[in-house]
C-alpha cells in the first residue's frame, strides 16, 4: 500500500486495487490499476457529481430533462490528439502522449474507442510503466534491487568509518604503549643508578672499615702513621718549585685488567697499596683467580711487603699504570 501511495495513487485506489488482485504482490496491483485506470476515473468522477449535487424537486428535474431533450448535444466520448488524430481515454493517457510526443493541441472527439482486448491492455501497460515488462524481474524486483544498493552504499559507509575509527584507536594504543615503554625504560634508568649509588656507599664503608683496622693495628703494634712520616728529606726545598705539594692531593691510576679491559679510580697518595688491590678485587671483570700488581715503567712487581706501603712512597703519585697479572 505504502509503495503503491509513493508512486502517486491515491489510498482508496491502492486499497481496492490490492482487494482486486488479491494481495498479491505490489506488480499485480500496479498492473490492475493501469489496466482499470478508466473505471476508477469514471467512478471517481460520478462520485463527486453526486456529492456536488443538490437535492431538487420534482418539478426542477422535470424542467431540467426537457431542456436536455430539446437541446439534445452529442456528448463527447474521446479525446484527439490534433497533430496526429489518435484517440484516448483517460487522462494518464494523454499526458503519457504529450511527454513522449511533445504534442500538445488536443480537443474533445464524438467518436467512440474501441475497447482495448486483453493484449492491447497488456501492451499498454508496458508502455507506460517498461519496468513491469522486464522479464522475471517485476517493479518489487527493482525496488528491492535499489534497496539492496541503497543498504550496500551504507554498509560501506559505515565499514569506512569503522575503519577510520579502527585506525585512530590504533594509534592511540600504540601512543600509550611507547609513553609506557619510555616510562619503564626511565624507571629501570633510576634503579640502575641507585643500585650503583648504594654499591658506591658500600664500597667506601668498606674503605673506611679497611682504614679504621689499619689505624688500630698500627696503635696495636706502635707502628708509625704515614701521615706523619712525609717530612724525611732535609735537602728538598730545591725542587720544591717543580713538584708542590697541592698538586699531590690525589693519585689517579688506571689498571689493565687480564682481559684487556681497564678500570680508572682516584685515590688518596697516602693510601696504601693494599686499598688499591681491595679496589681491583671488588671490580674486576676477568675473574676470581689469584694475581699480581706490577709497573712496567719502572718494571716492578709488589710484593706482599708492599701492600701497607703508600702510593707516594712507590711512586705511583700523581699517576700511573698498574697491571694485572695472572699468578702461574
């Protein structure tokens, strides 16, 4: 019904044309009403005379009919197309005619059409609505052909912005997922260092301790400090101007490991060699076997003796190269 109303026909037309078929389908209904198309026009024609028409008297209809039998008009039964002489009957009809034409110029006929045989009908029919003739594939077809298209053309729509959104989405996770890798390589950056922080701490408490047991030994035993023992040499003040004293303060040494790699620390000249030999234990890189701690300009290799030894006595001060060797 509602298809047949979006074509043009009005809800009483529709509505008996589909009582007419049947309900059987909107291509039967749309075929009875081009078929039928004059009867419902004479119908509706006569329906709205009589709605119009006044009651009268008996005496007006009796006037009324004498003046119409002595006028006695034909009445015209057809329209004629004035260009080409062919004739119609509805109104459908000649505006068919007029948009395929491009006629115009019409006027009222006395003669009397034929009526159309079923084949006539049918093939009218096609000519006003060619859809209807398609074989195996009626006006429904076509509609739900366009419907199918019209839901297509949405779905791809719709699978386009899911795509759009699929690919944001994306992005963002893969946003979050770099701020929670650089966070994560930051926060393993901070355990790192304060790992080496505490290992630092430790390594100089484990100095100081090595220092502290070395002060009491020397108090044990009445052993002299070193840091008292610097003023032997009475015949220095020469080369004094060469070599001051403040540029003493620190000894840098860089010691070669076994496996070529090499560890740099400053110490104190006052240190003993022993504080240097607890250094190369606690970071070597090339194992736990037993080793030595020679020079080689001056070629010289400590000894145990050497050990309680300062650096600026075994003139390590300000800087020098310490090896490592193996014991065999």
């Amino acid at each position: 019904l509602n298809l047949l109303m979006e074509m043009g026909f009005s809800a009483a037309k529709a509505e008996k044309a589909l009582s007419a078929t049947g309900n059987k389908g909107v291509e039967a209904a749309m075929e009875w009403l081009i078929i039928h198309a004059e009867e419902m026009e004479t119908e509706e024609s006569g329906a709205a005379a009589e709605s119009e028409k006044a009651p009268e008297t008996e005496t007006d209809a009796a006037e009324e009919t004498i003046e119409l039998n002595e006028e006695s008009v034909p009445q015209p039964k057809s329209i004629k197309c004035d260009e080409c002489n062919k004739k119609f009957r509805t109104d459908s009809e000649i505006e068919f005619h007029a948009v395929k034409t491009g006629h115009q110029k019409f006027s009222q006929s006395a003669e009397e059409i034929k009526p159309l045989s079923e084949e006539e009908k049918r093939e009218q029919v096609k000519n006003i609505h060619p859809e209807i003739s398609l074989p195996k594939s009626g006006l429904l077809e076509v509609l739900i052909k366009q419907r199918r298209a019209e839901k297509a053309e949405k779905e791809k729509k719709e699978a386009l912005e899911k795509e759009k959104t699929r690919r944001k989405t994306g992005q963002e996770i893969t946003h979050v997922r770099q701020k929670i890798q650089e966070d994560e390589m930051k926060r393993l950056a901070e355990l790192k260092r304060q790992e080496k922080l505490e290992a630092k701490i430790a390594r100089q408490k484990v100095l100081e301790q090595i220092e502290r047991d070395k002060q009491a030994r020397r108090e044990k035993f009445g052993m002299p400090n070193p840091n008292t023992s610097t003023p032997s040499a009475p015949s220095a003040p020469a080369p004094v101007p060469v070599a001051p004293s403040i540029s003493y303060d620190e000894c840098k040494l860089q010691i070669r490991l076994t496996n070529g790699q090499c560890l740099t620390q400053t110490f104190k000249p006052n240190e003993e060699l022993a504080a240097v030999r607890l250094y190369v234990e606690m970071n070597r890189t090339d194992g736990d076997g037993p080793f030595t701690l020679m020079t080689n300009f001056p070629k010289k290799v400590f000894t145990s003796s050497d050990m309680n030894c300062p650096l600026s006595e075994l003139g390590l001060v300000p800087s020098a190269v310490i090896i490592v060797s193996k014991n065999v």
